[in-house]
C-alpha cells in the first residue's frame, strides 16, 4: 500500500477516502453538464436542500450571461459557500432539522413564484436532502408550531427517512408533488443530489416536484406506529383524504424531466477507485443501508473481525465501504441526551463490538459535514480507543446509551470536522482492516 501525503497512517487512509467521496458530490464538479439550453421564454430557480447554495453557485457561473435568471433557493443556516455572492439567485438561509419561520416564509414566496408561468419558460429545481425542512410551509389548518412538533417527534421516533417523509408531504401545501403542479405549464428540469436510500427521488426532500405514490392512510398509519401525536386538523385531513398528494400520470407533470446529479453509490464508488489506486483492495457492502445506528454498527463489526481473524468474506489487508442513511431512537423518558448523532453511535456501537480487535480502524461521517444536529461530521475509530477511553475513566455503553457517542469520541479527540461540505449524499463509513 502506498503511502498517502507522506504518510500511511490508517486515520489519513480513512479521511482521504472520506474526502473523495465528498468531492464527487459538489456541485461546481457535476452540476453544469445536466443543464439544459436557455429558454425562449424565462429561467426561474427554485429549490432547498443543504446543497442548494453551492448548487445555486454553481448553476450561476454556468448559465450564459445574457441569459434571463432569477430565483429563489433555500439552505441551512451556515450553509452559503464562503466564496459565493448571489447576483440572479437568492439565497435564504433557514432552520434544519426542525423548520422555523424563516424557511416557512421562504417557501411561501417559492410557491408564489411558480405562479403563472407559460410553456415558453424554463422552472430548474435543485433539490438536496435537508430540503424537506426547509420548505416548511404547513397544509391548511396546520401552523408553523404543529409542523416543528410533528418534525421532533419524527426525529426521535426511529423512523425511516421514507416513513418521515411521506408524513411531511401530506402535512406539507409544497412539498409532494405540490411545487411541480404548481410550475405548470412551465418546462421543468429538476437537479437532485441523493441522500436518500435507494434514491427514490420522490423522497429526497420530500419531492416537491414529483408526482408521488403514497397515500394519506400511509402517513397516518407511520404516525400510529411511532406514536406520532397529530393536532386535529391533520388527523381530519389525513383520515378524510383531503391532504392528498398529487399522483402518477397527472397532467401537471407531463414532460417534467428529473436528473439525480450525484448518489452515494457514485461518492462510494469514488472512495473505493481511490482506495485501489493506493494498492488497497476495497469492497462496497452497500449504499442503501438503514437501521439502528448502534445496531448497524455491531453488524459492520462482525463482519470486520470475520475479515480480520479468518480472512471472510474478504482478505486483508482491505477497507469496507457501506453508506444509506441509519436511524438514532431516543430511548425512554430522556429530556437530554447527550452529544451524538447517527454516524458515531454507529461508531461507538462497533467499537464496543470489535472489542478492541487489532489492526480494524474505522470511520463514519456524514457527507454533508453535520452529525445530527453537532458541529462534528463524525468520528474515527482506532484499535486503542477503548483502551484511551478506559484511561479516562469513560464507560462505553453507559455513554452509548446516554447517546453521547459524539462527546465520548470528542473526549479521545478523534472527532473528525469539516464544518459543512455543502452537499449531502448521506452516511459514509469506512471500515480497515490491516
């Protein structure tokens, strides 16, 4: 194995690896080949999603000059590349995971933008995950404060990324096929970067522009199975039907076109081309993997110490690669769980696992910079960490149920920060096994 910038240190290995991964989902890298010729009539903007200022960036600098431009694009607080200064393209910036009234007013303004376009003109949305927070703007009846409470409580249910955002399209009056509808006659190309599992792309974001398949009784059969209290309006309109989405083979989407520009096969597939590259063997368990953080952790661990003490199904020296989007569920009663986030419970639930094995060292990060709602992207794991761990007097499993996994690795210092990347295909993990 060759070495890497002077160095074959496992941890500079791992984050290369997660660094080239990040890098085949920018926008500046992919966006302007999908883009389509001008239009006679005019080129609206409109999108959300913790991408959407780099996608917005990156569709400026591409678009012709003399070329009639404007729009509105929605991201996460923080989450405007440092370099970039919207001339034709307005950037609001909003709440995620949980929306609040900046992203509600802001998507109020999308839906009123899409209002009475011809066939001559041109609707490009850019639609990454984190989108369907963004356009919080609540169905008839709802408030802003009904949607922030269903959206918590979906967060700390377990649910599916799926399950989650079939109930917020059908509590949404944008989201679910509404801005598509709304967009017509226009033309309409919708960009999207994956961050969704299997890359259904009426998921990411909650498909504000896509014709959607599932059902009222589907949103509220996910909120009777996690228990999801709803006010009365959005029982009465799920019950009755009258939140339906719009469905398959409508009118209003005749001749929408849709590109996903990046997956998180594509970044894995780069991952492993690099891996390869420095004479390291590298095998993609799978893209689309969900579950139980800590769960999912404990199975990628079994397979790691297979590799390491029997050379199955893999011989080492070689890295594992698997990425999707895991689930965290707050446990009890608890009012304050400590600092953590999908990627390092499924860190620290590996690492109580491999039990120290040596010559496995692994990260988890997530692509879009941010683990849960912390600074951090994710964390690394190394053959020692238990054991630097037991020097300072941490109890693994009490910090992994106190979901704490973050401020367990961050007391190690072997928390890895990007700030955000400004994309999002989702989970990224890295298992080496020397």
């Amino acid at each position: 194995m060759r070495a890497i910038n002077g160095s074959e240190s496992p941890a500079d290995l791992l984050r290369h690896l997660f660094d080239v991964a990040v890098a085949r989902a920018l926008p500046a890298q992919i966006l302007a080949a999908h883009l389509p010729a001008p239009p006679t009539g005019r080129t609206l903007v409109l999108g959300a999603g913790k991408a959407g200022g780099a996608m917005a960036q990156a569709l400026e600098a591409a678009w012709p000059v003399d070329a009639p431009l404007n729009g509105l694009v929605i991201t996460p607080y923080g989450h405007c590349p440092p370099d970039y200064r919207p001339r034709r393209i307005e950037l609001v910036e909003a709440a995620h995971p949980v929306p609040d009234a900046a992203g509600a007013a802001a998507a109020a303004r999308i839906l009123a933008m899409a209002q009475g376009l011809t066939p001559d003109d041109l609707v490009i949305c850019l639609i990454s995950g984190g989108g369907s927070a963004l356009l919080s703007l609540p169905a008839p009846g709802l408030s802003l404060a009904d949607k922030q409470a269903i959206n918590r409580a979906l967060l700390k249910s377990g649910a599916s990324i799926s399950e989650m955002n079939c109930v917020r399209k059908h509590l949404s009056a944008i989201k679910g096929g509404r801005l598509g509808a709304a967009c017509a006659p226009a033309q309409m190309l919708t960009l999207l970067i994956s961050d969704v599992p299997g890359d259904d792309p009426a998921v990411i974001a909650s498909g504000p522009t896509l014709a959607d398949a599932t059902t009222c009784g589907q949103a509220l059969a996910i909120c009777q199975r996690y228990g999801i209290a709803l006010p009365a309006a959005a029982q009465q309109g799920l019950s009755s039907g009258a939140f339906e989405t719009p469905k398959p083979g409508a009118a209003c989407f005749a001749g929408q076109q849709m590109r996903l520009i990046a997956t998180p096969q594509q970044s894995l597939q780069a991952a492993a081309e690099a891996a390869r590259a420095l004479g390291l063997a590298a095998y993609i368990l799978s893209d689309a993997i969900e579950g139980e953080s800590r769960e999912v952790g404990r199975v990628h661990a079994a397979i790691a110490r297979a590799v390491a003490r029997h050379g199955e199904p893999f011989a080492k020296p070689c890295v594992l690669l698997s990425g999707g989007e895991t689930t965290v569920a707050l446990r009890g009663s608890m009012s304050a769980p400590g600092q953590g986030g999908r990627a390092s419970e499924f860190l620290l639930g590996a690492a109580i696992a491999l039990d120290a094995e040596p010559g496995v060292y692994a990260l988890a990060a997530d692509t879009d910079g941010i683990d849960g709602v912390g600074p951090n992207a994710g964390a690394m794991l190394t053959p020692s960490s238990l054991a630097r761990a037991s020097a300072l007097g941490l109890q693994p499993q009490a910090e992994l149920d106190a979901h704490n996994a973050a401020g367990f690795f961050d007391a190690l210092g072997d928390l890895v920060n990007t700030g955000p990347t400004f994309t999002n295909v989702n989970d990224f993990r890295a298992l080496l096994i020397l």
